[in-house]
C-alpha cells in the first residue's frame, strides 16, 4: 500500500509509510548547536539504509535493525529557521517535514515549574552541569 500526503503547494511529504513518530513533523524545533538532534523511527525495512537530509545538501545516514528502529544523529546545527528535512529509504520511502528550526528546546513539567516566570531563570547558570 501507498500512501501519499500532500504538504502546503500540493507537494507530496510522504511517499510509502510514514518514517517518522507524529511528534516530528513541520514546523518543529529541533536542539541547536552545541548538542546534536537525533532523527529516529521503527518503520523501516531491517537493513535497510536511512538517510536524513537538510536543505543545504547535507545528509547523514543510518541502517535500520531488524526490527526495523532506526536513529541518525546530525551534526551540531547553527539556531536558525526554515530547513526543509527529509527522510529517505534506499526501497523508496520519504518523509519531508517544512520550517524546520534549530534552537534552544526546554521542557517544563510540574507544578514546581510552573510557578516561575521565563525572567526568573535570567540568572539560572547554565553549561554543561545543568
């Protein structure tokens, strides 16, 4: 079975199943520089080569296991918006995610959390340790 998605300008942003978990999808934010993002999925064919792409030409690849999870980790990016990135399988399968941007990504859960304000965290150490 095919499917086939079609993206804002009636371009096509799956072919085949889809690649990746629905929490990655257009208009995302991935971790900036000096960490890596890690692109991942459990739909692959087992042995089967996996290629991630950013506009811009750069791509990195990855094998699926044998039960068909796979993960590609990019190299470090630069904070900026409006990547286009791509997963592609050597049987033909692709996924295409839009406005993808690179950034600062934090996560904030419970009730202790939510107490404090963006401008509390000003004086929040940061590097490695925290």
């Amino acid at each position: 079975m095919t499917l086939t998605l079609t993206c804002a300008g009636g371009v096509p942003c799956v072919k085949g199943p889809k690649l990746l978990p629905q929490f990655f999808d257009s208009n995302m934010v991935l971790q900036r520089a000096p960490q890596s993002a890690v692109i991942y999925g459990s739909t692959a064919q087992p042995g089967e080569t996996v290629t991630v792409s950013l506009s811009g030409g750069k791509s990195w690849h990855g094998t699926a296991a044998a039960n068909g999870s796979w993960a590609v980790t990019l190299d470090p990016q630069q904070a900026g918006a409006g990547k286009t990135l791509t997963v592609s399988t050597k049987s033909g399968n692709s996924q295409t995610l839009k406005n993808v941007a690179f950034g600062d990504v934090v996560l904030c859960s419970g009730q202790s959390n939510s107490a404090h304000t963006h401008s509390s965290l000003a004086h929040v150490p940061s590097g490695p340790s925290v």
